[in-house]
C-alpha cells in the first residue's frame, strides 16, 4: 500500500511530521511554516523545501492533493500562558484556524490532524472549540479529540498536555479509529539528560555570573540530583513530580520558564538538544550550528511530543488499514 501524503502547516521544526512518517506509513511532501529559523531545522532534518509564506497568502492552487492534514496552529491566542484571546488575539492567531478550512475545503484531504493547547477546550465556555468543531462538521467530517499528556500517552518524563483533534472523512475509519491508552513511563531523566559529561560553561550557574545571590539559592535548595528546579524570581522551585515541566517558548529567554538541573560538573541549564529530547525527538535530530540558543529553546517549547503524536499515527493506520 503507498504511503499517505500529508501536508503539514504550522510546520514548526517537523515534531507532527516526525511522529507520523515514524509509522512507515505516512509521508510529507508539503511543508508551510512562516517563521524562517523553525524552518531551517525542519529542512536539515527532512529532505522537503519548506514554504515560508504566510498561511494567509498562499493559494489552494499552489498546494499539491494530499491524503492527510497535519496541523499544530498557533496556540497563544488560547495558552493559559498567553491572553486567552481566542478568535480575538490582536496578533490574528486565533483565527488562522479558518485559513485551514479554507484549505480543506478546497483540498478534502481523508483525515486531519490537529493539535493544541488543553485550554483550547475550555476557551470562552467551550465556544470556540464548539464553533472550530461545527466547522469541521459542516465541511463532511466526523470529529474525536482527546486531551493526552506527554508523561502518561508518550513515555516522556515531561507534564505536558495537550489537546489532539482528529477528523476523518470516512464514517468507518473514523468509528475504528481509537485514541492510544496510557502506558508506563519508564523513560527516565539520566536517559535524556547527560548528567555526566562537562558542557560548554555558558549553560552552567556560577558565583557572581548573576545578579543578587541566585546561585547561593540555588546551591542550598538543589539537594536532589534527580529533580527538576525552576528559579522563581525570589525562590527557587523543585518539580515534586519527578519531571520535567510543561517547556515553553519563552524558556531561552530566561526567568522562571529556564529548566536548572544539578550535575556532577556544576548546576546548569538544560541544553536545547535535551529540550528536544524531552519532546521525544531521538538524539540525532539535527540542530542548526549557526543558531542562537535562545531560538532553539523557542523551537523546542513551540514544538510537540513526538512520541505522543507516533502513537496517535498509529492508531491512525490501524483504523485506515483495517477498511482497505
């Protein structure tokens, strides 16, 4: 059987691709994603061109026939962590939404794939998730979605949840279909953090390199070489879970989003590379060497659980398969 094409939108660095082609069963061939850094390390990890423009400007013409839609669209406009805005952001994220009916409308691809924020469920009392699903609905599509958190769905030692929107074309794909089932979590943190090895010094927390007496906080809080710690402007933050926190965008940027761990050779940063690793990437995904760090932690907290999305895609191919 050939492989289903899908198009991916709000490509990011390819974490929905990378689940889904993981399969052996589906295959990108159209990638669009307006922010040209995230794209650069789509393409150093995909043997695809990515198309830069604006969502808004492209032309269903000029986008080729595909099977499947792949879509993690903007999700600030509905983050607990933004303005919860929805439809009415100022930035005009939360309606980009209606640029993808446009596109399968026009496309009618077989299935869609959607991801979000958890709060996109409950934003403005259900209504915007009510209105996003009528439109689905109305364009000839049955409509499941599930919230799944990365720790208990993907085997990745991060408390991240996210909601997972599938629509399928075909009534008897979409009864088959069946979201994945929690599985243990045995993935553990020395398994995508290197606690041993001696890492460039700009990641690491030393006497005198900040303002006021953080590392002095820091050195008499982190008692635990197996835990997460978060600086909290005034205090510093041990994740009790034993995980690694929601990643967000703005982890590079410093404050209390920036993930600190205790090391044999010092108290530091997680490394970008380890960011992606606690999204389920595998350790040879590439990252561009002429990249600030600060827009590779963007990247990995914009980015998704790959290994949540792979199970997914599996569940997927069962139920496609099934009927053929």
């Amino acid at each position: 059987m050939d492989k289903l094409k899908c198009a991916s939108f709000f490509a990011g660095v390819g974490g929905i691709d990378k689940g889904f082609e993981n399969t052996n069963f589906f295959k990108t061939i159209y990638a669009n994603e307006f922010d040209f850094y995230p794209a650069k390390t789509f393409e150093l990890n995909f043997d695809l061109k990515v198309d830069c423009r604006d969502i808004q400007n492209i032309s269903v013409d000029e986008i080729p026939n595909f099977d499947v839609m792949l879509a993690g669209f903007p999700c600030q406009a509905f983050s607990i962590a933004g303005y919860r805005n929805g439809f009415n952001d100022k930035k005009g994220r939360g309606t980009l939404f209606f640029d993808l009916i446009r596109i399968i409308n026009a496309k009618k691809p077989q299935i869609i794939f959607l991801e979000n924020v958890k709060n996109l469920l409950n934003h403005d009392k259900g209504n915007t998730f009510n209105i996003m699903r009528e439109k689905l609905e109305k364009s000839g599509y049955y409509v499941d979605c599930a919230v799944l958190n990365a720790m208990e769905y993907g085997n990745i030692p991060q408390n991240r949840e996210r909601i997972y929107i599938l629509a399928f074309k075909d009534q008897k794909i979409y009864k088959r279909f069946k979201f994945p089932t929690p599985i243990k979590l045995t993935t553990k943190l020395k398994d995508i953090i290197d606690y041993e090895t001696q890492l460039d010094k700009k990641y690491y927390y030393t006497k005198g390199k900040y303002k006021g007496n953080i590392y002095e906080k820091l050195v008499e809080a982190m008692d635990d070489d197996n835990a997460i710690y978060q600086w909290r402007r005034k205090y510093v933050r041990k994740n009790k879970s034993g995980v690694i926190p929601t990643l967000t965008a703005n982890q590079g940027e410093g404050g209390h989003n920036v993930c600190i761990i205790k090391t044999k050779n010092g108290i530091r940063k997680m490394t970008p590379h380890e960011c992606f690793n606690a999204q389920g990437f595998p350790k040879d995904f590439k990252l561009p060497k002429n990249m600030s760090d600060a827009r590779l932690y963007k990247q990995a907290g914009n980015s998704v659980c790959v290994s949540v999305i792979e199970r997914i895609a599996e569940e997927i191919k069962k139920a496609y398969i099934v009927g053929k």
